[in-house]
C-alpha cells in the first residue's frame, strides 16, 4: 500500500512504516514541502495513496473519491502519542479496507466513516 504522509507526522513513523513494508512517500526536504492543502491532497490522490495527516481540514474529502485519509486529532499531541495512532490505525484496518474509508483517531476513541463512492 502507498501511504503519503503529511509533514506533521513524525519521522520515527514514516521509518517504521517502510520498516513494515509500506510504500511511504514524505515531502519533507524536497520542494513540495509546506505546499498548500489541496495540493498536496491532489498528489496524494494522483499517486494513489493513504494519507495521513494531523490536519481535520482534509475531512472534508472524505464524500469524494480517496485512497483513504487517516486524521490523528490528539489533546495534546507529541511524535510517540502520533506514532502509537498511526500504528494502531494501519494495524486496525488491513490496505483493502482503505479505499474511500476516512478514520479519525483521538486520545480514547475513534471515528470511522465510509464513503459510498465507488473508486
């Protein structure tokens, strides 16, 4: 599965996830880097990728077709409690089920919502 991560997710995550076998593709260090929203939510989609991000604002793709979004939306976040999310999520749900799944992953709870979109 191609996950493109957003900047504001750890580095110790993105390692972790190529470690699992996943395609990751991070713009930190290149020119894209701090592009705006819908930009990167477009390169997400062109490349065909989960994103994942920190940001809520990409909630309000989720009716459209995606490759899936996974939002962390902690109290008070730091790089382990972003990581140990992540990881729950990615563990969660296996890469068949994202396609056009948006999950929001709090400090105690998560939400779920399913597109009825066809890809």
């Amino acid at each position: 599965m191609k996950i493109f991560v957003d900047e504001n997710i750890p580095l110790v995550t993105v390692r972790e996830l190529i470690l699992q076998g996943y395609d990751v593709i991070d713009i930190r260090g290149t020119d894209d880097q701090g592009i705006m929203d819908e930009i990167l939510w477009q390169k997400a989609q062109d490349l065909k990728c989960l994103l994942i991000t920190t940001d809520k604002g990409f909630a309000i793709h989720r009716d459209e077709p995606h490759h899936g979004i996974l939002i962390i939306r902690l109290k008070q976040p730091s790089r382990q409690k972003i990581h140990q999310r992540v990881l729950q999520a990615l563990k969660r749900y296996p890469p068949k089920q994202w396609p056009m799944l948006m999950v929001v992953m709090r400090d105690a709870v998560q939400s779920t919502w399913k597109s009825h979109h066809t890809k």
